[in-house]
C-alpha cells in the first residue's frame, strides 16, 4: 500500500508518518513544502498549491492524508487560509481523480462550529468565526462532493479541537511558556473548558483510519474529560514546581489588551503571544462532543493529563 500525507513534515504529520513507517507493506512519501528533519528520504519539497506536483506525487497512491494548511491565528495576508486550505483542498481532488486514489483522510477543525456553541456533536450547523475556521470548512465541502461523485469512495474527516504535545509550537505552548516564565496572568474566572487533543492520541487516531472501508466518515476528535482552563494553568505549576496565584484580569480588560497588540503588530510587523483572538478563544468555553471518535473502536493510548505533563517535561523540564 503506498500513503502519500500532505503537511507531514508539520506537527502532527511527523507523528503519524512515524505511526505509518511501522507497519509492515507500507510505502510512504511525505509532501510538504518545508524539509522533514526525520523523514527526509521520503520527502517531496513541493506547496499544495501546485496541481502538477500533487498529480505526480500521488501516482499509484492508495491512500492520502491530506494535513496541509494554513493554521495560525497570525497568519498574513489572510488570503493564504483560501489559497492553501481551500485551494490546496481543490488540487488534492484533481489529483485524486487524475491517478484513481479513492481513499482520503482529511483534517479539517473544530474551527467550523464557531465559539461559545456549547459541546457540538458532528450534526451542529457549522458557524466558523474567522477565515481559518471558514477556509476549512469550505475544503470539507470540496471533499464531500468529490464523495458523492465517486463511486467506491472513502472518505474521513476528522476535526480535531486544539492538538498539542512535544515538539509544538503553538497556543499551547504559547501558554505554558507564559506560565514557566512567570508572565501568565488569567484573563476571565479560568472555569471556562476547554477541548484537547493530544498529538500521540490524535495521529493513534489517524493511523486506524488507514484501514477504514469505503463510505463516508465525520469524527470529532478531543481527548476527554475536558479541563479548565485553571486546570491546564495549575497542572503546568504543579509539573514545574511553581507557585499557585489568585490572580485574576477581567476579561474585558484582557480583550481591549489584546487589540492594543495587534494594532502595534500592525503597526510594527512584530508578532505578540496575546493577541484578540487569542484571548477570545482562551476565554470560551471550546468544548466538543467526540463520542462518535471513542466508540468507533479506538481507545486513546495516553490520557489528556499525561499528554500535557509529557510535553511540560519535554520541552521545559529536559533542555
């Protein structure tokens, strides 16, 4: 069986594509615009964006796993959420249909259902609230048609809410190197939930849907239970030995601080920690309903709290 994954030099990818080089009968080749430090054999430099290289990568591919996109709440200009996510969305089908590949398992995000929507199952209509949540969206419809039209086809999506773990550098990190380096302050009362998943918990999930039989498929995916956002804070002081504190910025404080920063951004070009949508998003309750995912036949090999211990120790407990 040959896999090809998008996006596998990334986060999560590099995990999976270490998942995948186990198994035995399986040819990988990785297709990413930025060089695999682990896998560079198997790596082909090139951008979703190209139709031509995406139809030659994937010759006599069986399986895609489409990871690719544009994913920061930074990222600049905005129109490279449309040009990636949804027109690499778009070249990843050409290409499927030039070369037969019927079997595509596509990481769309949480994202769509919007903040603040309680704890959405798969069925919630979707009510993205930036460009990166609407640009996902709009590739899950590119799939879903490409489904349709195709006969003996299988498709999976998979929302994930937020991944984290070692290696990452993302709001996840942003936040526990705030509270190691004694910069955190809690925006809001911190009871608000929040919806995780860890990456050796995701791209375990991942894997198991290399075998999945033709047919349409929609997961969410978060490691349960949900914490709060207190909970998150108070494991990272507890795994670093620090200190606890009270206290506490009201939220609409911390949003008018976070569009001061972008504005500077703006201004200057320089990228801050705290941004609107940051404290937006740290704020809400992001919570999501992944039972579809847990009673699909899959039991996550890492709890949600040894997943953010694993990452506090690996990225600020053993350097």
């Amino acid at each position: 069986m040959k896999v090809l994954v998008t996006g596998g030099s990334g986060f999560i990818g590099t995990r999976l594509l270490s998942l995948l080089s186990e198994l035995q009968g399986i040819e990988l080749l990785n297709f990413d615009k930025v060089k695999s430090d682990k896998f560079p054999e198997i790596t082909t430099l090139a951008d979703v964006r190209d139709l031509n290289a995406l139809i030659e990568a994937t010759k006599n591919v069986d399986v895609i796993y489409n990871l690719a996109a544009e994913h920061a709440d930074n990222v600049t200009p905005l129109s490279l959420y449309e040009e990636v996510n949804v027109g690499g969305a778009e070249n990843i089908i050409k290409a499927a249909k030039a070369n037969n590949v019927k079997h595509i398992v596509f990481t769309s995000s949480v994202a769509i259902y919007g903040l603040n929507r309680g704890t959405p199952d798969e069925k919630l209509d979707p009510q993205p609230f930036n460009e990166y949540g609407r640009t996902k969206l709009a590739a899950e419809k590119i799939f879903d048609q490409w489904h349709a039209e195709t006969e003996g086809a299988t498709l999976i999506t998979i929302r994930p809410a937020v991944v984290f773990g070692e290696n990452n550098r993302g709001n996840v990190y942003n936040l526990i190197n705030q509270i190691v380096s004694g910069r955190f302050v809690m925006i809001g009362n911190g009871q608000n939930c929040k919806s995780m998943g860890y990456v050796g918990n995701v791209a375990e999930f991942l894997k198991q849907q290399l075998d999945k039989k033709p047919g349409y498929y929609v997961y969410n995916y978060a490691d349960k239970p949900d914490l709060s956002s207190q909970e998150i804070v108070d494991i990272v002081r507890e795994e670093m030995g620090l200190q606890s504190s009270s206290l506490k910025i009201p939220y609409s404080v911390g949003l008018l601080g976070g569009y001061a920063l972008d504005a500077v951004s703006k201004i200057t070009g320089k990228k801050f920690p705290v941004s609107a949508v940051r404290v937006q998003k740290f704020c809400a309750d992001t919570t999501i309903n992944s039972s579809a995912a847990m009673t699909s036949g899959f039991t996550p090999p890492y709890s949600l709290e040894d997943g953010l211990r694993n990452m506090v120790k690996h990225e600020f407990k053993l350097k």
